[in-house]
C-alpha cells in the first residue's frame, strides 16, 4: 500500500518507518526541507532505540522517502496520515491550527478517494472540523478515520510494530477495510483492531493516557503520605500492585510524569471538560499533584541547605524526562535547573543522550559533563533525576571520594536507604523516611517562579 505520512515527528517519523518496515511505500512529508535533506542523509533528529537502523535500511530499500512536496505525496497515496503537532495552548486547549491546514492542503491536492487519518492527538469533534475542511476544499469522495497512537517513548519502534492492540475510528466500512489491511501484518500474533466510531477512537487516547498520568499521581501522593506517617512507600507499591486488578505498571513513586503527552493530554481532556460545561476534578487533582511533587522535592534540598544554595555546586544525573529518549519537555530536570540557577547554584549536569537538548534551552548557563563521575566532582550534593540504568550501581566510595558533601537527592529511588548511611550519605528519596531532621518545609519560597 501507499502510504502519504504528514509530519516527520516523533509520531510521524516511528509510524513512516514502521509501515515501511512492512513493506508499503510510505512518503513523510515536512515542509521544513532543511531537515527534509538530513533525514534522505540518514541523519535522525531525535534518539529513539532501533530507529535510525530503520530508517536508513528502508531509504535504502527505496520504501521510505522524505519530501517536502505535500501535493505529489497525496496523489500517490491510498492512505493520508495527519502526524502533526498539537501543542498545548494557554487555556490547556490542543492548538489544531496545523492538523486542519494540513487537512486542507491534502483535500486541495487529491485526484480521488482518499482515507485521511488522524495519527495526531487531537480532542473529541476533530474529525468533523477536518470532515468539513475537507468537503469544502474538494469534490471528490474521502473518508477521515481516527487512528491515535499508543507509543511509549524509549520503546516505541517496538510499541508500533508489536501493538497490543490498534483503534480504528471509522466512518465507513471501505476505510475500515483499508485500515485493516494496512495494519494486519502488524496483529499476527492475534492482537486485536478495534473498530469503534470517530469520537470514541478521538476519546481513548485522551483516557488512556490520562488514566497511566492518574496512577502515577496516585502513588506520589501515597509516598507524601507515607513520608508523614513513617511508612515506606516502596513496601506499599509492592503491596497493592500484585492485585492483579491493580498491577504493577506506573506505580513507581518519583518525580511525577513528564513527556509530550501525559501533561498536555491530561490538560486538554479538562479543558474539554470545560467546554462541555464539566469540572475534571480528578483529572485537575492529578495535574496539580504531579507540579507539587517537583516543589517538595526542591523543599527537600532547600531545607537540607537551611534554605541557602548560593555558591552550591549540584551534581543532576539524568535530563531527559525518561530514560531511553533524549526529549526534555516537561521534564522534572527542567524545574530543578531553573529554580537551583535562580538561587544561585552551579550545575553540573550529565545525561548519556540528552545534553544537547539542554545546550539549546540553557546554553553555557550549566556545565555539561562527559560522564556521571565527572558531574560529581566538587560537588556539594547529588540530584538523581532520570533513572538511566548505568545510574542503579554506581561506584559509592569513588562517588563520595569525588564529592565536597556526600548527599544524595534520589528522586527515582534508586538505591537501598538502609545502605547509603554505611555507606557515608546523606540520603533522601520519595516516600520513604529522611535521613535528617529536616527544618520546616520552604514550601513558598521553592514554589516562587516555578508556576
């Protein structure tokens, strides 16, 4: 099959490439040709495992092929799939402004029946603004079908071509068909398709991630908890998640989700609430829950300093929002960072894929290190961010041989608390007791300028 994938992405790029994987022609189209030129190159802009090596044997095997020419994709394509952004606006509301430019210039450009698919994130009544975008731009018959994408970040080469399951949102029977056949090859181990109407298939992405951001909200607002009462959070994960009606997955206490998707995902489905004439009040308790989390765990360290880090010198290990991705939105680092710098403090950061990222959002304003170790040196505490696995065993006597003060903020909870006393740290962690009488929290003081 033919296959026109609008938006070279983090979406659009992993959905192109897989469906060539699989043998169909598939055409992703950009209009910014600089980066155009570099994806023919080879040269991927984002660090995703297994994608590069993808990308490169598909464009050899002349299945994939990057342009910028929108019309002549279009015209060659059986399916049309709409990858673009949908950055999330000042009311928390999904900015459609490209989705339906986009759904303009392929009804201007086709020459025939055509299966738009949203791939985009997109709110509840989208595909009848594209539906009516669409008629008024062409005479010929099309389809617009629901298509959303269930990718986790770090595996999603593996997510796309072993799903667990592919929601289609169909108007007709013919562009279900189609959809069917284009993901067929994908579901032989017998994974279902879901066929569902549009609006549903536009509501599943929103509830699905707002569900997983939900569960992590939960567990971090047991872990504060569990601070205050002397439980240990770590014991009481283990407890309720071999419910298996509960289960294990996105319980892991920390410093709250990140990403291009569960914060804005989450914002947009209240303010969908909103206009619909509906308060998302658990939906609003986690998104405000998930901003706390970063603050007490800023307070953790402010308090440590007696709330003076001037002239600090902070260790952070991890910048990405995750491990395996060099993205950095909404990542708990970004916070950190900006609240440590307008204190006063030095960083010296380390993170194995995402320093360059943070060379375009701080420039020389941080240090950025060639390895963890090298971060250390001098340093007068340890920020544990992102939760890289060659972070879980370092070196603790060259660690503390390296570092001015032997503290460490782990806010992934790495390491065994009962050890890292013998071991001659300070240590704090989520959800688990202090290793200090901490002073009273500076809970005004971090949350100044974070909002």
């Amino acid at each position: 099959m033919k296959v026109c994938v609008v938006g070279t992405g983090y979406v659009g790029l992993v959905a192109g490439t897989c469906l060539a994987e699989m043998g169909n022609t598939v055409f992703c189209v950009d209009n910014n040709l600089e980066k155009v030129e570099s994806l023919r190159r080879g040269e991927v802009p984002i660090y995703e495992p297994g994608l590069e090596e993808l990308i490169r044997a598909n464009t050899k095997e002349e299945r994939l092929f990057f342009t910028n020419d929108l019309a002549d994709s279009v015209k060659q394509a059986q399916v049309c799939i709409i990858a673009v952004g949908t950055p999330e606006k000042e009311d928390g509301s999904a900015d459609l402004s490209a989705v339906l430019a986009v759904a303009c210039s392929i009804a201007q450009s086709m020459d025939g029946y055509r299966v738009i698919v949203t791939k985009s994130t997109v709110p509840v009544g989208t595909a009848d603004k594209i539906r009516a975008i669409v008629s008024e731009n062409t005479s010929h018959d099309f389809s617009v079908v629901s298509n959303p994408e269930f990718l986790k970040q770090g595996a999603a080469v593996d997510d796309f071509l072993k799903p667990d399951r592919v929601v289609i949102g169909a108007d007709s029977s013919q562009a279900f068909d189609i959809m069917r056949d284009l993901y067929s090859p994908f579901l032989r181990t017998g994974n279902p398709i879901i066929n569902m109407d549009i609006r549903s298939a536009e509501m599943t992405k929103y509830a699905a991630n707002a569900f997983l951001a939900t569960k992590i909200s939960f567990i971090n607002e047991i872990g504060s908890l569990c601070e205050n009462v002397g439980a240990d959070v770590q014991m009481v994960r283990i407890g309720i998640s071999t419910d298996e009606r509960i289960g294990s997955q996105f319980l892991f206490p920390g410093l709250g989700y990140g990403g291009s998707c569960f914060p804005k995902d989450v914002k947009a489905l209240i303010q969908t609430g909103r206009n619909y004439g509906q308060t998302m009040k658990i939906l609003e308790a986690v998104d405000e829950k998930n901003d706390q989390q970063r603050i007490d765990f800023l307070d953790k360290i402010l308090a440590y300093f007696k709330g003076d880090v001037k002239g600090k010198t902070f260790a952070l290990w991890g910048l990405a929002f995750k491990p395996r991705t060099d993205d950095m939105r909404e990542a708990p680092s970004r916070m950190l960072i900006e609240a440590l710098l307008e204190r006063g403090a030095v960083v010296q950061a380390y993170d194995p894929k995402a320093v360059d990222t943070a060379k375009r959002l701080w420039g020389d304003k941080i240090q950025y290190c060639a390895t963890s170790y090298e971060a250390l040196k001098a340093a007068d505490a340890l920020l544990l961010v992102t939760e890289w696995n060659e972070f879980r065993r370092p070196d603790f006597d060259k660690m503390r041989g390296l570092m001015n003060h032997p503290v460490i903020f782990d806010g992934r909870n790495q390491y065994e608390i009962e050890r890292m006393g013998p071991r001659g740290f300070d240590y704090f962690c989520v959800g688990r007791s202090a290793s200090f009488d901490a002073p009273k929290p500076l809970t005004e003081n971090a949350m100044a300028g974070q909002r």
